[in-house]
C-alpha cells in the first residue's frame, strides 16, 4: 500500500488537516474490514453502490493503537474522483 504523495493537495474534502497526518497502518494483516458509513448516509451522499473488485480508496481509523481486529471506520471514501464524507452529512 501507499499514499498518494499529493493527497492533501488533490482530494477535495474538508479534512486537511487529517489528510496531512494520513499514515498507512503499522500492521501488516493482509486482509483488513472496513466499516462504512450507514446505508442511509451512503444514500445521502449518492454514493453508486460498490461491486466486488471496485477499486476505491479508503481514509479512516483504526482501533487505538491497532489493537483488537483489523477494522478501519472510513471517514473518506475516495471512488474514482469523487470523494465522500462519510462521517458527515452532504451539504
């Protein structure tokens, strides 16, 4: 995995400052769960439904200090060029 080296410059959201201290997960588990956003908030951003093999990007935490499973609660899903909030409302 990487990050973008322009990310805070490219996507257009605003969490800069959480875009600046995106680091990439200290454990090396090879399979990771991500929690998304409720269906209804899903809905509400418009976000087009995910297929198996959509490639997306995903910005978001982890459990403090990476304990317990491997689950990261998005809080930026990035598909194609739009990028969703998914912590927030859409305004």
């Amino acid at each position: 995995m990487t990050l973008p080296s322009d990310l805070a410059q490219t996507a257009p959201v605003d969490g800069m400052a959480l875009l600046v201290r995106a680091r990439l997960p200290r454990r090396k588990d090879s399979r990771w769960e991500i929690e998304l956003a409720p269906l209804t908030r899903m809905q509400a951003w418009n976000v087009t439904p995910l297929k198996a093999g959509d490639a997306v990007g995903v910005l978001g935490f982890a459990f403090h200090e990476e304990k317990g499973e491997a689950t990261l609660r998005a809080e930026y899903l990035f598909v194609g060029r739009r990028v969703y909030g998914l912590r927030s409302s859409p305004v």
